[in-house]
C-alpha cells in the first residue's frame, strides 16, 4: 500500500444532486418539484399550512402568561457570596452591589438589578446596595452584622417609555419653532 492508493472506502463521500441539468439525469426539466403550483416555484414558505383547515397550533388551546411589565432580577444566594468572600473574589470592606457581583461572575442577567436570596450559609459582616432583598436574607446579613440598602428600581420597560415620551416632547418642541420661524 502506498500513500498515494489511500482513499475514501466507496460511498463515504456522496456528491450533492444537481437538479435541472437535463433529461439524462433523471432529474432535469421540473428538477424533482412536480408540475406547477406554489411548491413547484422559488420562495416557498408553508409551514404548518393545512390547505386551508385550521392548523395545529391554532386548533390546540393555548396556556400559561409572560407578563413583559415583570422587573427581571438577577438572584444570587447568601451562600454564593460567602464562597466569594472566602476566594478573595468579592471585597468585603466596599459596598456589594450589582457591579461588584456582575465582576465576581454571580450575577448573571438582571436588567432591573439584583436580588439577594437566603439559600446557604453566611457569616461575614457586609454593606449590600441591592434592588431586592428576601426577608430571610435580611435576616442573615443583619445577624453578621451587615447592612441592607435596597433601592428603588426603574423597570426596562418603563426607561423605555420615558425615553420615548421625551423624543415625543423634543419633537413637538421642534415642530413649534418651525412654526413660530415660519410666521416671523
């Protein structure tokens, strides 16, 4: 055997159809696609098209509810903290906040903040600055001698809101100057 006999065993390496190139291959002319209608032509999208009955995932009831106004909090237990407390991954003399846990690697998501829950144990003394707090996790921070400041969140949606409401009023401003501009 030489290295130049060496190939693929027969069948490994199958090269793709090459549709319309012909009748000799079998598979020229319509390529495959039947005769006419939508299936035959380019650009066709039905799935889950039932001819005209009521399709599946309409026919079938629907459940549960996303509210899109629910504040979205990263939680992170007492327990994780402590581990990076004890790692010398989290400074125990600052404050702890979304910040600090995002940089530690606990605090994962959570564009309205974080909120800190009691799972696990926890013993050392510090100041959190907080969007939320659990009411056994309070307990557990003020029993080592913490503090808790929870402070006051604006929900995504709700920047968003405000956000397009000041567009709204800028624009409204610029519109009256164009007119007063255009009587002067």
């Amino acid at each position: 055997m030489k290295l130049n006999d060496i190939r693929d065993n027969k069948g490994a390496r199958k090269e793709r159809v090459r549709v319309g190139r012909g009748i000799g291959s079998g598979l020229g002319k319509t390529a495959g696609r039947g005769q006419k209608g939508a299936k035959a032509r380019s650009g066709v999208a039905i799935n889950g098209f039932e001819g005209g009955q009521m399709p599946l995932h309409m026919r079938i009831p629907k459940r549960g509810f996303n509210n899109i106004f629910a504040k979205d909090f990263a939680e992170v237990n007492l327990g994780a903290i402590q581990k990076l407390v004890d790692a010398k991954k989290l400074d125990a003399k600052g404050v702890i906040d979304h910040a600090a846990l995002k940089a530690a690697g606990v605090a994962r998501g959570g564009k309205d903040g974080v909120r800190i829950l009691g799972k696990g144990e926890f013993s050392t003394k510090l100041s959190f600055k907080v969007a939320g707090v659990s009411k056994g996790a309070k307990e557990a921070i003020e029993k080592a001698g913490g503090s808790v400041e929870v402070i006051e969140v604006v929900a995504a949606a709700d920047k968003a809101k405000a956000k397009h409401r000041t567009v709204q009023k800028v624009r409204a401003a610029e519109k009256e100057a164009k007119k007063a501009a255009a009587k002067a």
